[in-house]
C-alpha cells in the first residue's frame, strides 16, 4: 500500500536512514508503476487481439488480471 500513514517514517530514524527508505519507497513506486502498466498493456493488447478475429473475449478478465485495485 501507498499513501499517507504507511509512508510517513518515524523520527526516530536518523537522516541517512530516512533518505535510504525515500529511496527504497520510490523504487517500490516505479516498479509497481511499471507493473501495473504492462499489466494494463498484455490485457489490453489480449482484449483486442480477440475481437479483432471478430469473437468474444471468453473470460471475464484478461489473464492476470482478476483481481486488479488501484
């Protein structure tokens, strides 16, 4: 998860540290970015290679993507 609460670093922490978990934090957000993208890509690309055969997508969801919240 990413939002306000799970992204906000104790006081406690020294400097040094809080700026190595900013950037863990980020690279976590790229990459869930990028994920997220191509997901969207190989349903998509999946969706329309189907119905350009001029037939029905048989599942309800493209593949991997049943559960998808964001």
């Amino acid at each position: 998860m990413v939002g306000r609460g799970s992204d906000i670093l104790p006081e406690s922490y020294s400097e040094p540290i809080r700026d190595r978990c900013l950037k863990a934090e980020k690279l976590e957000l790229k990459k869930r970015i990028e994920y997220i993208e191509e997901a969207l890509r190989r349903g998509t690309a999946e969706i329309q290679e189907v119905t350009a055969k001029g037939k029905r997508v048989k599942a309800e969801h493209p593949s991997g993507l049943l559960i998808f919240d964001v």
